[in-house]
C-alpha cells in the first residue's frame, strides 16, 4: 500500500515541476518573440526596412 502512494507521489511531484519548467521556457520564448516584434516595428519606424502588415494580419 505504501509503494503505492509513494509513487503516486513521485509522479505528481515530477508532473508539477515539468509544468513549472514549461511556463518557465514559454515565458522566456513569448519575451523573445515579443523582442522580435518591437525590433521590426522600431526598424519599420527607422525606414530601415518595410513590413507589409497586411500579410502578418492574414495568418
């Protein structure tokens, strides 16, 4: 009964930190693109280089 409920255990302790860890990573990949957006924007704004909106609308 014991090993039972000690793996049960284990598992649910593994299941919340790999869901930890993932918000973790999804945090820092949502920055990241978010970085890539604003740099695209700042560029456009520059004249740097021209972005057709239209296009990033439609997906």
């Amino acid at each position: 009964m014991f090993k039972v409920i000690g793996n049960v255990n284990i598992i649910n302790t593994t299941q919340i930190l790999i869901g930890y860890a993932l918000k973790k990573v999804l945090k820092v990949v949502a920055v990241i693109v978010g970085l890539f957006f604003a740099g695209l924007v700042y560029l456009q704004y520059q004249q740097i280089i021209d972005i057709k909106w239209a296009k990033f609308q439609a997906v």
